[in-house]
C-alpha cells in the first residue's frame, strides 16, 4: 500500500531525454522530452507539479483533506487520492456519471481511502462555479477544495519549476510544448518563462479537447491571478482526436510508432495528442532550426480506461497498474 517513504521516492529533477527521429532530421530540429512521468508512479507528471502547492497550502491553512472533481478515469482524481493518502489526509471525489463497480480506475481510488461521490452530468457542468464549489465546501469545511484538473493560482508555481529545472539541464531552447486540458499546465510554463527572463521562448499548448479555443480565457485569468503577464503563448486546437478522452486510429498508429522509435510509453489522453501534433508542425516547418522540449505530462494509468472500454489495440506499450506502488 502506497505510504509516506514509497510517495517521497520522487525523481526531481525529472530527466530530460534527447529524441532521435527521422522526422526531425530533414528540418534540423532537436527535440527534448521532460520525462515528468518519471517523477512518481501514481503522482507523475503536471498532476504532482500541480498539487505540490495546494497541499502547502492545505498544510497552512490547517486542512484535513481535499476535495476535487473528474470523470470516472480521471488521472486528476487518481493523484490526489494517492498524494492525500501519503500525507495524512483525507481524499474526497466529485465525479461525473454513475458509480461502476468493476472501473479499475474508480476500484484504486477506493483503495486510496477517496470518499466518492457521483453526479450527474447535468450537476457536474456547474463544477467550476463558485457557488457550487461553496457547496462542496460547506460539506467538508475542513478541507481544502481544488478545482478539476487542480488549475488554480496554486498550480503555477510547481509547475514553473519545470522551466527552472530546464534552465540548469539545457540552458538554451527556442519551444516548450504541452499537452492542454484544464489551462494551468501551460499557464505554469508561461508564468516559468517570465518568472526566469526566458520571454523569447515560445510556449505551445496542444488542445486535448474539442474547441480548446475558450481556454484562453482561463490561462490568461491563472496568469492575472499570479501578477505575471497574459499572452505569451499559442494554443494548437487541431489535434484532439475526435475529442477529450477519444482516440484516433491515426493516434494509435503514431503511438505504436514513436514506441517503437524511441522505447518511450505515452498516454492516450494528452501526451500522444501533443506529440502527434509536434510532429506534424515539425514537418510543416513550423519548428525549423529549433531547440524544442516537450513535456511529457504523465497520466499513464489512463490508459486504464481505454482497455477497460476496449478502445486501446493490443500489442501497444501499456504499463500496468495493479500495484498502488
């Protein structure tokens, strides 16, 4: 069972793995992946760059626990239920849909001591309201309640920590890309980026959802939020992949080809949308000349919920999960 000396065992700073490619070749492009599924097994990626700061937070203000929300296969609510257990607290999840006993996802949440609760799809829409969160909130009133995807002012600064940590590794890159669901994994690297003088880098955000045109908005209120400047990045919308929590079958196939190149597993949900899109603006020019790193984001257990709902092939690189450690 997961326990405080298992969770510490973190990876920081996470490694940074040069790619070898053919694509990149013939436009001169060297292209680095910040391995931060490296980090933790079960808190990897932006979700435990994004949570470092509300359980700081959580630990000031004298909470018990937290409350989130996500869907049945939510990689959001797996960290937290992980993180909160390692550190004492309790764990509750607001989820959208109805309870299914045999969701492994959902099965490893209970396990983690996470208080479900399941709403409709209809009540889980309002999940960003303030009112709706104060709810929740007078509920628990001795937890702290973090949004979905854990976006919030608190997420930025663990997230920045990425591009301090690139600074010592590289120095020197014109790109840093990432996949793009709630906003506040790009709007932690733009904070980064200004927060260390490096403005001329270009920050890139690869839509995993339909018409991620919106998010704008929400990165540029988390960058207000922080006094730090709005803008300063460029959202990619054309990769989703039939939408959030979907997959492709041009998807899979460069899944099963950048696995077979570079020996590295990817999600379904973010990561392998963001790099498929990489590449095709790799070869379109978009990146010539160029030092590009990408931020491999974690959130490997999802492909959980792709074999349980039969959508993922067989024979692809999936890790497996039936260790809480």
């Amino acid at each position: 069972m997961l326990n405080n000396d298992c969770f510490f065992e973190l990876s920081q700073p996470s490694l940074l793995t040069r790619i070898t490619h053919p694509a990149l070749n013939s436009h001169n492009v060297s292209l680095w992946l910040k391995r931060d599924d490296l980090i933790h097994n079960w808190v990897s990626g932006n979700k435990y760059r994004k949570l470092k700061y509300h359980l700081r937070h959580a630990a000031q203000q004298g909470n018990q626990g937290i409350v989130s929300f996500g869907g049945a296969f939510s990689n959001h609510l797996h960290a937290v239920a992980a993180i909160t257990k390692a550190n004492g607290l309790y764990s509750v999840g607001i989820i959208r849909g109805e309870y299914d006993p045999n969701n492994p996802t959902l099965l490893q949440l209970q396990k983690l001591g996470m208080k479900l609760h399941f709403v409709s799809r209809q009540h889980y829409r309002q999940r960003h309201l303030a009112e709706y969160q104060q709810t929740w909130q007078q509920r628990y009133p001795d937890a702290l309640v973090v949004p979905e995807g854990g976006s919030s002012q608190y997420a930025l600064p663990g997230v920045a920590e990425v591009v301090s940590e690139l600074r010592q590794q590289l120095g020197h890159f014109d790109s840093l890309v990432t996949a793009v669901g709630s906003g506040g994994t790009l709007a932690g690297l733009v904070y980064g980026v200004q927060k260390n003088r490096l403005t001329p880098v270009n920050c890139v955000g690869y839509c995993a959802i339909k018409n991620g045109g919106y998010l704008t908005q929400n990165i540029d209120d988390l960058l207000t939020q922080m006094n730090a400047k709005t803008g300063g990045y460029r959202l990619q919308t054309d990769y989703h992949c039939k939408g959030f929590a979907k997959v492709s079958d041009e998807q899979l196939a460069f899944i099963e080809d950048w696995h077979q190149q570079t020996n590295i597993a990817i999600d379904p949900i973010y990561t392998s949308k963001m790099l498929l899109g990489l590449f095709s603006d790799i070869e379109q020019g978009m990146y010539d000349n160029q030092t590009v790193v990408a931020l491999h984001t974690g959130g490997l257990q999802g492909w959980q919920g792709m074999q349980y709902r039969g959508m993922a092939k067989s024979g692809l690189a999936i890790p497996p999960f039936d260790k809480l450690c």
